[in-house]
C-alpha cells in the first residue's frame, strides 16, 4: 500500500507540472515571438535610417554595403521602384523565400522598401534553452515529491498497517488487540470494528466456559447425588435382593452417564477456539521463545526453552500468546538472570509452561496497583487455567486449558 501511495503521488505530481509546463511553453513561445518581432521591427528601422542616410548621400546600394547591415541569423531586401531587389542572407539563416514561418518587418524609405527577416529557429532555440531548464526543474520536483510522497504514505499506511496487524493477532484467538488511534474515518470504523469482534469472541469464550462449568454441576450434582441413594439402598438388609440388583443396574447406568456428561463438558472446553489458526505445540514454542530471547538479549539475558510431553497437540495461538507475553514482560522487568522455559502438553490437551528466571531486582517494591503478572492471573482465570507462583525468581507454573 505505501509503495502504491508514494508512486500515485509522484505520478499525480508529475502529470500536474507537465501539464502546467505544456499551457507554459505555449505562452512562453507566443512572449517570444513577441519579443523577436519587436526585436525585428527595431533592426528594420534602424536599418531603414542607415540606408536613407546613404541615399540622401548619393551612395549606393548594393551587397556588399547591405552584407555589413544584416545580422547572422537575419534576411535583408532592399528593393528600389524599378529595380531588381537586393537580397542579403546572414550566414546562420536557415530560412527560405517565400516558405517558412519568418518574423519579417518592411519599412519604406525615398521610394524603396527595407525589409528583414529573421529564421524562426532563434525563437525555437530560446524556447528550447527555457525548456531545458524547465524540465530540471521538474526532475528536482519530481524527486522531492518522490521524498514528500513518500513520507505521507507511510503516514497514511501507518494505521492500516497496525490494522492489519491486529486483524492477524484476532484470527489467532488473541482479544488483546492494539488498534490504532487514527483521524482517517475508515481507519477508526475498521478498528472499531475488530474491537467490537475481539470483544464478542472473548465474551463468547466467557460464557461457554460458564456453560461448561454449570452443565457440569447441573448434570453431574444429581447424578451424585442418585447414585449415593441406589448405593444405600443396596447396602440395607430389609431390602429384596431384586430390589437390589436392580439398584446396582441402575448405578451402573448413572456411572455410565456421568462418564457421558464428563465427555460432553470436555468437548466443549478442549475445542478450538478459531478454527484453522492452531499450531503444534513445537511450532507455538519456537515462536514464542525465538520473539523474547531477541528481547532479553538486549539485556544480555539468555533464554533456553524446551518442548516435552504430547507434542502432536495443537492450541490456539492467541489465548497462549496473550498469556505469555504478560507473564513474560513481568520476568523481563524484574529478573535479572537466564530464563529457562519448559513447555509440556498435558494428557486430555492442557499446556503447562514452567517459566525459570534468576535473579530480582532490588528496586522492585510491588507497590504498583496492578502488575502484569496480576493481569495474567486475571486473563488466566478467564480461560479456565490457573498460574502457581508470585516470583519470577522462584519460577512460575502456567496451566492452560486446550482451549
């Protein structure tokens, strides 16, 4: 998008200052010839003074008195009543007689004519050296409008680069989303649209989990409760031994729906949360711990990390990301040695991430009202997962549900 911007500016530019040079040149070229013509009309008449002045002197006129009257780029004519003109042709006059587009002025003078000519090259030759000009001029303009373009388009391609940006975070399951705060309307609908869709999919996520946890309760609490009741009844001795039997058939029904009721409660919280946007579990760790040891190096810092247990898991991307990034902006502020990361994925799809860092630093007081870790904690929960631990330099534990 920037390099389309920054070449539509330049290309606007440029058909602008030539278009503008074009009516230019034609209003140049008519100045010109304006003033060639008035150029003419003054060499003629002094011409036609010098030649009365011989006249009235009794001498005569011939070539060789007209060839030191005519300039190199001019024609002169002199033609007396009754007489054969006398032509006289400057050595740069390309023109011919009776054809061309000459700047041609006649005086009369004791009863014969001066007229000069002169080549309509020499107003094409100024026109071209004005042109020449003109047209460097245009090359340096052109190029500062490249610069200028330049810069606003990366300006204006800022917030739908950031947009985009966002859009790919959202289609990872990520809901923390940083949107640009843009003056461009459709900069500021787009972002308030993946704001509006971050937040519908987060509180979706949110009352799935709180389906989830009450259709398990709902389900399971009377079931409990029946079977306890059947397992009684088969414990009295005042009952029949049909009766009982019959009890135990019906406890082993309740087991096996209570075995139904944990599968459908599992389902729901084990699935993908944006469908096509999970990773492997080595892929998801390579990436997050390539992205935070460039960060910790920077600090000198070193980070190890290592992918264990079920690696064939796949998880949403995003949910993970977001959690990570907070525990780790935590470990980056306040610890002060290597960082050793260990990613396992649980039997039944969790992730447990186990986050080693020395070190703390001694200014650190807590005293801030909410730390990042306490925002990971919050996210956690959210998800259904938990953290174990406060210090970054005791470790810290992540259990992240599947989805």
């Amino acid at each position: 998008m920037r390099k389309r911007l920054t070449l539509a500016f330049i290309v606007l530019t440029v058909l602008a200052l030539f278009t503008a040079g074009f009516i230019r040149t034609f209003i140049l070229r008519d100045l010109i010839r304006e003033q060639e013509a008035a150029h003419v009309r003054q060499e003629s008449s002094l011409i036609a003074e010098i030649v009365a002045d011989r006249q009235s002197g009794g001498g005569s006129i011939d070539k060789n008195f007209l060839k030191g009257l005519v300039g190199p780029d001019s024609r002169l004519v002199f033609k007396a009543d009754g007489q054969r003109p006398v032509v006289v042709k400057g050595a740069d006059y390309r023109g011919v007689d009776g054809a061309g587009d000459p700047l041609s002025t006649t005086v009369e003078t004791y009863g014969a004519t001066v007229t000069v000519s002169q080549s309509g090259s020499v107003s094409r030759q100024i026109l071209m050296r004005n042109i020449g000009s003109m047209l460097l001029v245009y090359f340096l303009i052109a190029m500062l409008a490249g610069a200028i373009g330049y810069l606003l388009a990366r300006r204006l391609s800022k917030p739908f680069r950031e947009l985009a940006s966002a859009a790919a975070a959202l289609g990872r399951g990520r809901f923390d989303l940083e949107l640009p705060n843009s003056r461009i309307p459709e900069a500021r609908a787009i972002a308030q649209a993946l704001g509006t869709s971050a937040g519908q999919l987060e509180d979706r996520l949110r009352r799935e989990r709180e389906f989830a946890e009450h259709a398990s309760h709902v389900l399971r609490s009377p079931l409990t409760g029946l079977r306890l009741e059947l397992e009684d009844l088969t414990m009295r001795g005042d009952v029949p031994e049909e009766a009982q039997q019959a009890a135990e058939r019906g406890m082993a029904t309740i087991d096996e729906m209570d075995t139904v009721a944990g599968e459908l409660v599992e389902m729901s919280r084990s699935g993908i949360l944006v469908a096509g946007s999970e990773l492997p579990l080595v892929e998801l760790a390579t990436q997050l711990a390539q992205r935070w040891a460039d960060r910790l190096a920077s600090r000198n810092r070193t980070l190890t990390a290592s992918a264990e247990g079920d690696l064939s898991l796949s998880y949403t991307p995003g949910p993970v990301e977001h959690v990570f990034d907070l525990v780790m902006a935590e470990v980056f502020r306040r610890g002060t040695g290597p960082v050793h990361i260990v990613y396992r994925g649980q039997e039944g799809g969790h992730l447990r991430i186990k986050i080693a860092a020395l070190g703390r630093t001694s200014d650190l007081t807590g005293s801030e009202p909410e730390t990042r870790l306490q925002q990971a904690r919050a996210v956690v929960e959210a998800l259904g997962g938990r953290i174990n631990g406060h210090d970054p330099a005791h470790g810290l534990e992540l259990l992240l549900p599947r989805r």
